[in-house]
C-alpha cells in the first residue's frame, strides 16, 4: 500500500520535455502538433496552399518558434483505414524528419486520392518537394500581406 501511494506521488510529477529539446530531436512531441479545431479553424481562415500530385498542404504562418502539424485525411478520399493510417504515418515521419526546416509554420496535411496506389518512397519524396516549396515562398515575410 505505501508503494502505491508513492508511485501516484511519482506519476504527478510528469515529466515535460522542454520544446526547445523536442525540436532539435527527432521526436514527435504534442506540442508539434494541431489537435484542436480552434487550431484547424486558425489554419484554414488565412492559409496558403501547396499541393503537387500526391498531397495537399495548408500552411499558416504561426509567430513560434516551432512548426505544428494537422492531419485531416478523409473517408472520402482514401475509403479504408488502411490507407488513411499509411498516409498519416508518412505525413508525420516526413514532418518529424525535417521539422528544422518548417519552423514557424502550422501545417494542415489533406490526402488525395489514389494515394494508397502510390509507394512509400514516391510520397516521401513528394512530400519533401512541398517542403522545399513551403521555403523558397516569402509566405513569413511580414511584407505579404
């Protein structure tokens, strides 16, 4: 019994990482992410569209320090949860991967269809295609409007 009390007392005390450090590794932490519709809506009301044959991202521009990724993958585009899972899957380890070069950014990942035809290596390369996108576009200057 006075184990279990000090391991609740252990288990109040969570752990969070600093964001500076979930950053610079190779994690996915909840802060990265966009989890709330507020989130979305803020995304979606004043947002800049990069897409290519295989994907469509909405970008924002955030004013943090880090970027933030969405997921909204619909039924109607890709109808097993198979293919959504995969989509979801290479969307965030993209992200994660190359998350440096996408700070200061919200991010709204949609799929498209015929995705699940595609392979792993031809989405992730299209997926890097719109990263480089995302920074050639002066989408953070403060001069566009």
């Amino acid at each position: 019994m006075v184990q279990t009390e000090s391991l609740k007392g252990d288990n109040s005390k969570s752990f969070c990482p600093t964001l500076s450090s979930s950053i610079s590794t190779n994690s996915f932490s909840k802060e990265l992410r966009l989890l709330k519709p507020a989130q979305f809506s803020y995304v979606f009301a004043n947002a800049e569209k990069f897409a290519n044959r295989n994907w469509t991202l909405i970008v924002r521009p955030n004013h943090l320090d880090y970027p933030r990724l969405g997921l909204a993958i619909a039924k109607k585009q890709l109808a097993r949860a198979v293919w959504r899972n995969r989509v979801k899957r290479l969307a965030r380890e993209a992200f994660r991967q190359h998350k440096e070069k996408l700070s200061g950014y919200d991010i709204v990942v949609l799929g498209r269809r015929g995705m699940e035809q595609i392979d792993n290596e031809t989405l992730h390369k299209s997926f890097l295609h719109l990263i480089r996108k995302i920074n050639k576009s002066n989408l953070k200057s403060p001069n566009k409007k």
